[in-house]
C-alpha cells in the first residue's frame, strides 16, 4: 500500500506484556491538515484531552499510539506522560511538539510505563520506512482478532489519491463517537475546513451508526491527516472532484466500521438493522439504535431464535411514533409481521434459516412518513462475557 509522504512502524513496548507489536506510529513527510472525532463520554483519556488541545492548530505530522494501556483516570500524570510521549517522538523526528498526536488504548486507571516507552521510541522512530500501515493496525489491538485495515484509490484533477486507514475496536462499542480508535490517510490535498466538515459527517455514517455492546469508551478517536503529496488540485466544496472524494472516504469509513462489528467481543453474527417508513430521520435512529442494543434481541440472534416480538417490543419503547397495527418486519426477504401481527405461513421455519447466517439483515417499516435509518449490530454470546469478565489480567 503506497500513501504517497507516509512512513509508519510498530514496535513491542512491552506496555501491558511482552510478546507483541503494541506501539504504533505513523508519520507524514511534511505537515497534514488533521481533522478529529474524539469520545463524548465525559470521563475522557489524557490522550484524547492533548489530541482534542492539539486538534485546534489544524496541522499534524505524526500520530504515535500505544495498546495495552487507556492513560485514562490518571490525573495529572497521565497528562504528563502523553505530553512526554510526543515530546520524545517529536525529538526523534526533529518536527514540532505540537505536531504529534498522542492516543492509547486498553486497560483504565493505570499509569503508562513510561521506562518501557522511552526505551521503546528510539526503535519505534529508526522502523520508518521498513514498517507498514498493517503493522501499526496490529500494534492498536486489544481484544481484537484480527487487524482492521480498509483504502480506496480515487482521482482529482487527473492525478490520482490514495486513502486508507485502520481500526480497533471490538469491545465498548456505541455510537457518540467514535466508539474505537481509527486513523486515516490521504495523499490527497483536501482544503482543511472542509476536510473537517466530511470527515465529521463521514463518522455519523459509519462509526457512528454501530453498536456491539452498548458502551462509550473514554479513549474513542478517530483522526485523518491529509499531506497534499500525490500534487492534485485541493479538493474543497464545490469542486468537481469533492463528490467522489467523499465517497471513498465514506466507503473506507464505513468498511472499517463494519469489521469492527464482525469483530465485536465474541460475536458471530453482523446484523443490518433498517427502520423505514418512520415519522423523521431522527423516529428512525431511535428506533433502529434500540433494536440494535437490546440484549434480548442479540442474544436472540445469538440463539438463531426468530423472536420477532422481541424486536418490535424495542421498537415500540425506543420513543420512535409507533402505530403497531401498520408495523412489517422482515428477516432479509421473508416477511415475519405485516400489519403488526405474524405473518403466518412457513415465515417462522424461513425466518430461523435467515438467522443461521453469518450476515443478515432486519428491517422494520413503520408506515409513517419518509424517515429511514440504518445500523449495524452484532448478537451477543458467551464468549463476551467470558471476555470482559477477566479483561485485565
């Protein structure tokens, strides 16, 4: 994969215990317009509380990130240690403090191992160039099972871009951003204002339309550099080319946000839950978000048990417009409930081979208006218990 004026490494740090890449960094060749998503929680990582100070300059040349280790609920010497992480990586490669953004991921309340980075650096700064996008895909994985990494090629002015980016997230999955960390990359110009502005509504149609478990992470974020180095014209709004930038932006997004559901903690099924026929837009999300966290409704999926009354049960308490007389579901084709009741037949035998499948979909029209929202989900088994139920040790 070739992002034209990207250079990336990963080395292991040793951060949470040996024996794996766990500190990752990528590094644009000159400055890059940067824009980013961070967490809503209001318990946020010293990471994110650096990334969102050093977010307002507009320019980024390197992100270094580590697993194994959130820096959040650390006070004041998190802080400090994120600051002292840049501060290194900076040094190593002769830019400007402020250009380095700092992220971590893993386990909460514990300080970094500082000895173990400072060691780490040198190595981590001398892999540039050997390194790739892949490597610093495994170095942010946590209870991730496999590395998530997704590009797109594009054309602008006639000379052709690259986008590409990559992922963590399998646990403490829900929208409000960004619900995982991810990083993308573009060889692109892009005029920085609007870069904001897609990049933004890029998240709401991707990472922010998924949900595994229901939680916000404190440490969620997700940041795009674009370093202009593939010498196009700057995309901005109105322009030819911006249509088209979007959308690949959009796919890369969306891709990752998808295998980040496939690889929900412990999950075996991806489940694309469509609510139509809403009163709004805003009926729809409700709705489809209250499908997507029912645990009754993922264990059931988990079970392959066609529970249809389970979903429109969420549906109804969501605090979307309901008139469960007009109600339709569906599992993929086959018609479970029309006009708000079974829909009888062989639909229960059906029903039940369509949730046998790794992939499938859910789709609720409400016949209420023109409102339509889709999310992604992942049903809920044992494993994900057994997961979180020992996730430090």
């Amino acid at each position: 994969m070739n992002i034209k004026g990207f250079k990336f490494s990963a080395v292991e740090a040793a951060v949470k215990k040996p024996g794996r890449l766990d500190l990752g960094l990528i590094f644009s060749e000159v400055p890059a317009a940067v824009a980013g998503v961070f967490t809503t929680n209001k318990v946020k990582a010293a990471p994110v509380l650096l990334g969102m100070e050093r977010m307002k300059n507009g320019l980024c040349q390197a992100v270094v990130v580590n697993s194994g280790n959130a820096n959040a609920c650390t006070g004041p010497q998190g802080i400090e240690d994120a600051r002292e992480t840049a501060r290194l990586v900076a040094e190593g490669l002769g830019i400007p403090d402020e250009a380095v953004q700092v992220s971590s991921t893993g386990v909460i309340g514990q300080p970094l191992p500082m000895e173990r980075l400072r060691r780490a650096i040198p190595a981590l700064i001398e892999g540039l160039g050997t390194g790739t996008f892949d490597d610093v895909a495994r170095a942010i994985m946590t209870t991730d099972t496999f590395p998530k990494i997704e590009a797109r090629n594009g054309v602008a002015g006639g000379i052709p871009y690259s986008i590409a980016g990559i992922a963590k997230g399998a646990g403490m999955i829900m929208p409000n951003m960004a619900t995982m960390l991810a990083f993308i990359v573009t060889d692109a110009a892009v005029e920085p204002a609007w870069l904001k502005k897609v990049f933004k509504e890029a998240n709401d149609a991707s990472f922010n339309v998924i949900s595994v478990d229901g939680d916000t992470s404190t440490n969620d974020t997700a940041l795009i550099m674009a370093n202009g180095m593939a010498g196009n014209p700057q995309i901005k709004a109105g322009t030819p080319d911006a249509d088209s930038f979007v959308l690949h932006l959009r796919d890369v997004l969306l891709a990752l946000a998808k295998q980040i559901v496939k690889d929900g903690e412990g999950a075996t099924k991806l489940v694309e839950i469509t609510i139509k026929g809403a009163r709004s837009g805003a009926d729809a999300k409700r709705a489809a978000m209250a499908v997507a966290n029912s645990l009754l409704v993922k264990t059931a999926f988990f079970g392959q048990d066609a529970n249809w009354g389970r979903i429109l049960a969420a549906v109804g308490y969501s605090g979307a417009e309901v008139d469960p007389d007009k109600a339709e579901l569906f599992f993929d084709d086959v018609q479970m409930v029309k006009n708000g009741i079974f829909a009888g037949g062989d639909a229960e035998a059906r029903g039940t081979e369509v949730l046998r499948k790794k992939e499938f979909a859910v789709t609720v029209n409400l016949k209420l208006g023109e409102g339509i929202s889709t999310v992604y989900t992942s049903d809920l088994s044992y494993d994900y218990v057994k997961i979180n139920a020992d996730y430090r040790t």
